[in-house]
C-alpha cells in the first residue's frame, strides 16, 4: 500500500523525534499532519505541516506549505499567552530556526489563533525528496519549541 504525503511526513517525524518525546501523538490526514504531546486527543497547542491556500504568502500562486507551531485556542488571550512564554525563550531557538519562522497571527480564517511557523510556495508534492524535507524541518520546530512549551 502506497503511503500518502502526509503519512510519509509522520513516518519520518516519527523516527527523527528523539529523547523523552514517547508521548508524541499524530494526526496525518490527506492535507496536513498534526502532531501533539501528552493527551491522546490534539491538544490546541500543536505542531503542524499542512497545505494552506496561497493567500498573504510570498511567492505562492497555487498553495502553500506551513510548517510549524500553532495556538488555537478559542480564548485569544490564551493564544497570547502562548506565544509569549516562546518569545520569552526566543534566543533560545531563533539560532535553529531563523528567519523564516514567523511568530504572529494565523494563515488562514481564525484571527485569534496564533503561529510560530514558516510557508513554503508552491510546494513540488510529487518530488520524492519532499516529504524527508518536510519531516526534518517540522523536527526542527519540535525540537526547538517543545523544551521551552514542556519548561514552562
């Protein structure tokens, strides 16, 4: 059975998340992969690469890739929040995952959630390369944020 992109994401996040992440959960469905820690259902702070319309992302005209974190909660104060306990710890991870991470609101319809995440333009879905690609720069995201999310 052939794996879809998405599930060749998990696979390969799966087997780079390293150390005490034996609480990591997944979600990979046709569009994006969610991944979680702790609770066995997604929590609101999650980790996530998806495919996202084009809109307010440079350079893309057909779709877009955002790899990273979000906040969802429904309270946009507890998305302040979260993002604040990040940027308080920003010098920690901003040397692993430079200038492309983008901390501010979300890509998409919910002004109240929040982001710390890049976009890709225009991904190449069928290079077989990508999805390694993918899961290596979610890994980053994990491994740079999770210490900070888990220490506070």
């Amino acid at each position: 059975m052939e794996l879809g992109f998405f599930d060749e994401v998990a696979e390969a996040v799966r087997g780079l998340t390293v150390g005490d992440r034996g609480d990591m959960h997944q979600q990979a469905r046709r569009w994006g992969l969610k991944a979680w820690f702790g609770a066995e259902r997604p929590t609101r702070e999650h980790y996530e690469a998806q495919l996202i319309a084009p809109d307010g992302v440079a350079g893309a005209t057909v779709s877009a890739l955002e790899i990273g974190f979000h906040a969802e909660h429904p309270d946009a104060e507890e998305n302040e929040a979260a993002i604040a306990r990040l940027m308080a710890g920003q010098d920690r991870w901003r040397g692993a995952l430079g200038g492309d991470a983008v901390v501010g609101a979300f890509l998409g319809r919910f002004p109240d959630w929040r982001r710390v995440s890049e976009a890709w333009p225009d991904p190449d879905l069928d290079d077989p390369e990508l999805p390694v690609q993918v899961a290596l720069r979610l890994t980053d995201y994990i491994d740079a944020l999770e210490p900070l999310r888990r220490s506070s």
